[in-house]
C-alpha cells in the first residue's frame, strides 16, 4: 500500500498524460477558432498579463517607498539627537562661569514663603485700586513670575483665609481671586465663589442673632465656637446650628396659609438649605447633594440649588445627571440676573459635549463662561505685593483667630439687611 502512495514515477506519468489531453483539447478548440476570435483570446491573455505586470510594479514601488521613509525618519530622529547633545553641550559650556549666581536665586527664590518684614509693606490694605492709578515707569514683572511654586491647598484649609478676608472688608472677587491663587484650581470656579458666599452668608447670621432660642428642648453650640470650628475647616458645628434653622423654618411654613407670604418664605427656606449645602460640599458631597436636592423640592426655580446639585454629581462620577442638572440651569435661569450660574453651567457641560463630539458647541459654551470669569478676575494672577500681603495675613490668621471672630460681631459690614 505504502509503495503504490509513493510510486512517483506513476505519478509524473499520469500527470503527464492529463496534460497532453489538456493541450490536445486546447489545440482543437484553437483550429475551430475564427481569426476575430482567435485575436479576442490573445487579447485577453495579453490584458491579464499587464495588468499582473503592473500590480507587481505598484507593490516593488511600495516597499522602494516605505523602506525609504524609515531611513528618513532615522536620520530625523539621529538629527535631532545630535542636535539636543550640542545644545545641552553648550548649554554647559555657557553656563559653568554663573552657576553660583544661579544658586544664589535659587536660595533666595525659596525664601518667598518667610513671613516678610513688618517695614517692607505698605500700610494700607487697598486691592481696589486700577492698574491706571500705578507708576507708568514700574517694571513689568517677568512670566516666571506669575507661575506659583507651591502646594495647592484644599478649600476647607482655606476658610480662616476667607474669614480674615471678610473681616478686613475685602470685596467677595478679589478673596475669589486669592482663594483660587492658594487653590490653584483643585476646585473649579463656582466652588470657590458660593463657598466664600455661604460663609459670609452664616457669619451674618451669627452676628445678628439668628440661632438664638431656635430649640429650648436640644443643646445647640454657641455661634462664636461654630464660627472658630468653622476657621479650623470643621464644619460639623455651623451645619448643626444651620439644619436647626432650617428645620425650625419649615415647621413654621405648615401653620402658614397659602399666598405670596407662604411662597416668599418656602424661597427663604430653600436659600438657607442651599447654604447647608455649600457648607456641607467642604466635607461630604452626599449630604451637600442632598440638601440641594431639598432645597430644590422647595424651590424648583432655585438656579444655585440646580448649579450647585451638577457639581456635587460630578464629584460623584454621576455625569449624565450632571448635565440633567446644569441643563436645568441654562433652561430657568434669567442672564441679568444669574450670570454666576450661567457660567458654571457652560463650563461644567462643555467638557460633556467636547467628549462626546460636539466640539463647536463645547467651544462656544466655553468661550461664554470664561468670559465671565474674567471680567471678576478670579483666575487673574496676583501681583507681588499683594502675595506678600496674603502671606502675611495666612501666617498670623491662626494665631489671631479668637481676635477675628471677636471684630466679627461688631463689624457693621454683617449688620445690614439684604441676607435670608
């Protein structure tokens, strides 16, 4: 069996015996050929030949080109090699005779953050002036100059640098603008302006009174202990006394009948969860969430509740309900009147919409909040002297705490009405 499988000789025989029918099978089929259709089969032949000869072509040409754009991708790549080495190289060679000047800023530029001499800073505290009101003649400072060279510091660090600012009667931007300096953009915008406005908004109501006597029957910290936990970035205490308000506002508006007082005072209501809230975001974005949600059944129509709900979502990787919420702000929101939340929602949403490929109207929303934010100057660098100012403040704030809360309730700047 195996040598008739491997009987080569019959093998080649029988084949060539298929062959030879095969050719005499072609021979007769070519005799009974006319002369048009004996010239239409040449062509034929002909037309499957060159078009064979002209893919081999196309693919020796092919590979002629590839192999020649490798070589001159190594010699780019080999061109820039030697051309980093002779620049370094000199870069050395130039810089041997000033390293110990180099050295000497570099001592001296880690130095910034050492609290400065009381006779090197001007004695007025005025951040209001224009750039108009300056010398012409003074020095417009380098590039390197505006790029911070420290840690970015979490927010709930910074709320004794937000009260001292508010003590000291600095305008709401310019301690945005200084927050997002000490921040450096670990928390977007809108975070920073609502968290310096719901402090201000509980310092008012500890000044004037608005936790006394809220519940005989429970033990409520005293507002100047919420106000010192709150400096330390403890929040725990103003929540206490704010929920026991909010609480107390909601009991009175199911004895109310219904009208415009009613619905006046379940808008009140809702501001002040919405201030739970933002308190609240310093440390939990659940319960932050939760009060803006509150705050919303209270107030359907409360654009910063609506706002403020996208970011806590966001926070919690929630993106498609934080685009359901910012859309709700774009939806309600009147332009005059909610610039703020208008821009937060444009910037929030637009990094949704560039994911997602809708790039023209990302950039458009974009472009709308950041013009916003720069028309306050919260992301407007600070210049020198106020950066020595602001370190000067951080560096006694802790030591002067008891003294800040103290002018706190004496100030006439949180004895005024226009607050919930």
């Amino acid at each position: 069996m195996m040598d008739k499988i491997f009987d080569f000789p019959e093998f080649f025989r029988s084949v060539a015996d298929r062959l030879g029918i095969w050719h005499s099978e072609i021979n007769t089929y070519l005799a009974g050929l006319s002369n048009a259709k004996m010239a239409a089969v040449i062509l034929f032949l002909t037309t499957i030949v060159l078009a064979l000869c002209l893919v081999l072509v196309w693919y020796v040409k092919s590979i002629i080109a590839s192999v020649q754009r490798d070589r001159m991708l190594e010699r780019e790549y080999r061109a820039k090699i030697d051309n980093r080495l002779d620049k370094k190289l000199a870069e050395d060679i130039e810089n041997d005779d000033t390293r110990p000047v180099e050295k000497m800023e570099t001592e001296s530029s880690g130095n910034r953050r050492q609290k400065p001499e009381k006779n090197a800073l001007p004695l007025d505290f005025d951040w209001k002036k224009n750039a108009s009101e300056k010398n012409t003649n003074t020095k417009i400072p380098a590039p390197e100059a505006f790029q911070y060279q420290f840690k970015p510091q979490k927010l709930i660090t910074l709320t004794c640098l937000i009260m001292d600012l508010l003590e000291r009667s600095v305008d709401e931007p310019k301690i945005a603008q200084t927050i997002m300096y000490k921040n450096q953009h670990l928390n977007s915008e809108d975070d920073i302006i609502q968290t310096v406005t719901a402090i201000k908004f509980f310092i008012y109501l500890c000044v004037n009174g608005r936790f006394q006597k809220l519940n005989p029957h429970r033990p409520l910290p005293q507002e100047d202990a919420a106000l010192f936990h709150l400096a330390n970035g403890d929040c725990s205490l103003a929540l206490v006394l704010t929920e026991e308000l909010l609480d107390k506002k909601i009991a009175a508006l199911k004895t109310m009948p219904e009208g415009k007082e009613q619905n006046k005072a379940w808008c009140e209501a809702s501001n002040c969860a919405t201030i739970f809230g933002s308190l609240a975001a310093l440390a939990n974005n659940r319960l932050a969430a939760s009060a803006f949600e509150l705050a919303i059944e209270m107030n359907p129509r409360n654009v910063t509740a609506w706002g403020r709900l996208g970011d806590m979502y966001l926070r919690e990787d929630m993106q498609e309900k934080a685009i359901w919420a910012y859309s709700n702000v774009l939806n309600i929101a009147d332009e005059g009147i909610y610039t703020q939340q208008i821009a937060n929602a444009n910037k929030m949403a637009a990094s949704y919409y560039s994911e997602i490929g809708s790039r023209d109207i990302a950039a458009t929303m974009l472009k709308s909040a950041n013009a916003f934010y720069d028309a306050i100057g919260i992301n407007r660098p600070l210049t020198e002297q106020e950066i020595k100012i602001v370190d000067l403040i951080e560096s006694r704030q802790f030591e002067n705490i008891e003294k800040i809360i103290d002018k706190l309730f004496v100030s006439k700047n949180f004895r005024q009405s226009g607050y919930v």
